[in-house]
C-alpha cells in the first residue's frame, strides 16, 4: 500500500509517545496520497483521520477530519470541518509537522 513518501514507521513511532495510534487505511497505486486512521486513550470517543498528498511537487497537502468513535466509515459525520495545510521544505520534517498538527487539533478536542 502506497504511503505517498510519507515516512510511517517513524510518525507512527512519534505518536506512540504521545498515546496516539496510527494505521494506514487508504495507500494508492500512484503512490501520491494517504489516509492514516488515528485514536488516542486522550481522545475516548473520537477518531481522526489524516489525509497526506504529495504529487512529487511543493507544497505537499495534509488534511484532519476528527469524528465520532461510534462512526467507523471515513467522511460520516464529522465533528470540524476539513483543514488543509500546505507542507514545504524537506520531506523529511513533514512528520515532525504532522505531530504539531496532531496536538494542535486532535488532542485538543
């Protein structure tokens, strides 16, 4: 399953050290975008999902939707309307990046 570049072992290493749990849900062929399930014992009751798209070009997008618990299928429901941030500069900071927007949004529910 395409992860689109993003390095997944190591954010989902960053998560565990603040309780979050991440799982690929949706990888793509063409390798150019993501879907990461997240839920956290912080967070009883919500789920997140993350959206990353990188088409091999700046800026690379990451988008959250934080849902319901209850509501298992992506795109039902959705407590905040969707955020789309533009990733720039090395790759390899984006996770740092998705961190920060992780404790920004979902943790902060």
């Amino acid at each position: 399953m395409g992860s689109a570049g993003l390095d997944v072992k190591r954010l989902s290493s960053l998560l565990q050290r603040i309780k979050v749990d991440c799982s690929i849900v949706e990888g793509d062929e063409l390798f150019d975008h993501c879907v990461l399930r997240l839920s956290s014992i912080k967070c009883p009751g919500q789920i997140a999902f993350i959206e990353y798209i990188n088409q091999g070009d700046e800026p690379r997008l990451i988008g959250i939707k934080i849902e319901p618990r209850k509501s298992e299928e992506l795109g039902q429901s959705f407590q905040i309307s969707e955020e789309w941030i533009k990733l720039r500069g090395k790759r390899s900071d984006d996770t740092e990046k998705i961190i920060t927007l992780i404790e920004q949004t979902f943790l902060r529910q």
